[in-house]
C-alpha cells in the first residue's frame, strides 16, 4: 500500500506507523525507513530513481488504447486514466542504462486502471523486445498489474499469448531478459511474461499471484498460509531467483547486466 498522506510534509507507514517526512521518503525510493515497508512507485518515478541518471529514452510513447468494443464508459476511464498520470497508457518503455549496461525496458504504470494489460500495453512491451533483438540489448521488465484488462475482452487476452512470443524469439536470439515483480502483479500478467524473465527479481512483500486467495480457497476447498502469493512465499517454493531491496535493485540490474554482457560474444 502506498503510504497514507498525513500532512504536506510527513507520511505515515501503513505498516508500522512511523512517521516520515516526504522529502526522506523520497530519497529513500519510497521504503519505509524503519520497517521496510515498500511503497508503490509510478512508471516513470521507478525509471527515473533506477536507471542511470539522464539515460533513459522512451519509446511507443503515442501507442494508446482503444474503446474497440464500445464498453460501457470504458472511453471515460481511459480518458480519466490518461489525467490522472500524465501518461498514454499503462506501461512505459524505452532504453537505458544500469550501472552504464544499456539495455531495453519497461515500467508498468498502477495509477493507470491499476496497470492492467490491454492490446495498448501488449503492442508496446512486444515492440519494446522487438527493439532489443534488433539493438542485441538485454531487456529489463517492471511489473506491477490487476490483471487483463476486461473492457477489452479477447482482445487483451491475446497479448499474453503476443507478449510471450515476443520473450520467446528475443530468448531464442540470445537475449536476457529480467523481470522485477513488484505490488501487486497478478492475473494475466503473472501468468505470462512477468513469470518469464531468465531471471526472476522480486520487492519484499509483493504479492504476486494469478487469482485472488478467495477464489482459490473456494475452488480448492483449502485454507492457504497467510503468507500466499507473498514474494518470500514465491522465493521459498523457487518461483522466484531472489528478493531485492529497491534500494539495492539498481546495482543488483548492472551486475546481471554486465555478467551477461561478458559471457556473450563480442
């Protein structure tokens, strides 16, 4: 959860309380500071406190979404989407650079309609590993996700099957890919390429899950542990390679970077 906003200049942690102030949080990649509790970060926010500073450069930035089936007030919640974040849809990609290894990327962005997957954000990811094969760039992926995105129906299920052919032929050709799951990543985004990354990176306590714990007990007839669907949850039944801090995610990126810069061939 993000933090609840007390006043103009302190925060207060949802999870223990402590009182921050806003400039401290900031500096601290919006990690609580006593507890460690991580706060959800904005797309551009993320790319902008990871990446190298002025390297990112963005792509695809005029691909958008389309009210295709007429849904029900599906152009408002687009248009309100689009307000609310400044952006065109809810991923942002483009190149940068990690301790200086460039590299493609991609953000998803939770302010826009909880970064869920429609044939805008399929398109952009797709060209994004498309861009990297033909630059032989690696390719680094932060998710965070509601899911497909229902108001275009099949339309935004085909993109699991698009953006994973796209992982597939950029792995095929040699290429890394990382992901980095971070609150929340679930539905069909985990069930597709978050899931698919050559190595897996995840936040303390993301939850990370296809479908809700509800709906799992009630089909299943089981009561899960209270720690489901939580990265350390996935971390210990080997879904995922390793848990980093966000303050250390930028220099953990750069070493898997330039490892896998010299095992390739020049």
């Amino acid at each position: 959860m993000t933090p609840v906003r007390k006043s103009d200049y302190t925060e207060t942690c949802p999870a223990c309380g402590h009182e921050v102030s806003s400039s401290r949080l900031k500096r601290n990649l919006k990690v609580c500071p006593r507890c460690g509790k991580h706060g959800r970060m904005g797309a551009r926010e993320r790319l902008e406190a990871l990446c190298d500073k002025g390297s990112f450069r963005e792509l695809y930035r005029g691909v958008g979404s389309r009210d295709f089936l007429n849904f029900p007030k599906y152009a408002e919640k687009l248009r309100q989407a689009k307000e609310l974040t400044g952006e065109n849809e809810a991923v942002v990609c483009g190149v940068a650079r990690f301790g200086g290894e460039p590299c493609a990327v991609f953000a998803m962005e939770p302010g826009f309609i909880m970064a869920s997957m429609g044939s805008a954000v399929g398109e952009k990811i797709t060209r994004t590993f498309e861009y990297a094969m033909k630059h032989s760039l690696p390719v680094v992926g932060f998710t965070a996700s509601g899911g497909a995105r229902m108001q275009e129906g099949v339309l935004s299920l085909m993109q699991m099957a698009k953006v994973s052919g796209a992982v597939g032929r950029h792995g095929n050709d040699g290429g890394l890919y990382i992901t980095v799951l971070t609150d929340p990543t679930t539905g069909g985004v985990t069930a597709s390429f978050a899931m698919q990354g050559d190595i897996i990176l995840a936040e303390p306590g993301a939850l990370i899950g296809f479908a809700g714990r509800r709906v799992i007990e009630q089909t299943t007839g089981t009561v899960l542990p209270d720690d489901f669907q939580s990265a350390e949850f996935l971390l210990s039944h080997g879904f995922v390679d390793a848990i980093v801090a966000r303050t250390e995610l930028a220099s953990t990126i750069a070493l898997l970077l330039r490892q896998n810069r010299k095992r390739r061939p020049a």
